[in-house]
C-alpha cells in the first residue's frame, strides 16, 4: 500500500466519528477556464486504481466540466487530526448507460433522504415558488442522471500541523508506476 494511502487510511479510521470528516473540497474549471469549486461527500477509496469516488448529477456543473476537462483537485482537511490532504486527480464520469452495476451499487447505499434529492428537479433552475420540493417519484431505481465519479489520484501533496515544524510531503506517480515520497520543507 502507497504511504500516502496508509496515511489516508488512518486519518478516516481516527476520525470516524465525525460526519464532517467525510467532506472534501473538489476543484475543477469551467469550459472557459473558469475556477469552480464545492464540497461533496467522500464515498469510497477504491483499492484497485486508488480512486476516490463520489455521488453526483449529471445535470450539474461539474459533470460538464469534467467531461470537458477531467484534470480536477481535492483539498481535504481533517480537523480533528489537523492534517491536509491535497489531491491532483484524474476523473471518469459514470452515468446507468457507462456502467449500469457501478450505478446501482453506489445508489443502493444512498439513504432515502439522499435518493430524494435526486427528484428535486434540476440543479441550477430557477425554483418557480418556495413551495416544498416533494417527491413522488419511485426511489428504488436511480434516475437517468445519477452519476458516480471517480477520481484517480496521481498525486498527493501531504500537511500535517501537528508538531513543531509541521510535517509536509508529496507523493507521485513515478514513470513505472510506483509511489514515491519526498518530505518537503512547509
Ligand atoms: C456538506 C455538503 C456535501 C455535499 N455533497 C455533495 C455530493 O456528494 N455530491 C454532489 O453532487 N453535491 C454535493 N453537495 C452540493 C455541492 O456542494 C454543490 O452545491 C452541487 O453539487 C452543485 O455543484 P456544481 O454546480 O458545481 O456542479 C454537497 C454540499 C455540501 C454543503
């Protein structure tokens, strides 16, 4: 296993408790070359391509940007460890007709309060009232814009402020596909 990823692994594991530790910031830009950013929640980090996975719309934002540039950054921080992770990744855009099973996997683990945002309409359109946004729809199979996406991680650049100095590393791919790691000064 990738130093970087024991050290993931155990920043999940001492933070389980905390709801808020399961948030990252995911970075990516625009068609125009427009910086966007927002929080999403962290899912999964997959074994096999060390990717971290999300939930998401393929209605929204990022799904377009992504499509279109699919080199994106996750920022990362855990307050109880006080350390931060910075991700530079690559991202694949999964929708029911890319990978059907993927899509029911990750839908089936969704609460019902999650599935129902899916039905609230979509994202970014103009609410026409405040009435509540009910659902009526049948939550058991995802809807055409449910979307898992993954992000391979290519590399990792490591802070922790515990201690005096801090501690600060990069970790990367190198050409034959082995994790390297370099402390670096903070
Ligand atoms: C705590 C928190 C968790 C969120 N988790 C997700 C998520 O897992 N997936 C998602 O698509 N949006 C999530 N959102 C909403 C996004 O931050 C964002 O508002 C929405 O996805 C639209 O982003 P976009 O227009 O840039 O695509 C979350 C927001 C917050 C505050």
């Amino acid at each position: 296993m990738s130093a970087w990823k024991q050290r993931l692994t155990k920043s999940l594991h001492q933070t389980r408790n905390q709801p808020e530790s399961r948030y990252f910031q995911l970075a990516t830009v625009d068609t125009q070359g427009v910086p966007e950013n927002r929080t999403v929640v962290f899912r999964q980090l997959e074994d096999e391509d060390y990717s971290l996975v999300i939930v998401s719309d393929t209605r929204s934002a990022k799904w377009e940007s992504l499509t279109h540039q699919p080199m994106a950054s996750i920022c990362w921080y855990f307050s109880k460890t006080r350390e931060q992770y910075r991700f530079t990744v690559n991202a694949r855009c999964y929708n029911r007709k890319d990978d059907k099973s993927l899509i029911e996997t990750y839908w089936s683990k969704l609460s019902d309060a999650g599935r129902k945002q899916y039905f609230w309409g979509r994202p970014s359109s103009v609410r026409q009232n405040d009435a509540p946004l009910r659902v009526s729809e049948d939550m058991t199979q995802p809807p055409e814009h449910f979307s898992v996406m993954k992000f391979r991680v290519l590399a990792v650049d490591y802070l922790s402020l515990q201690g005096n100095p801090q501690h600060r590393e990069k970790h990367w791919l190198d050409e034959s596909g082995n994790w390297t790691t370099q402390p670096i000064v903070p």
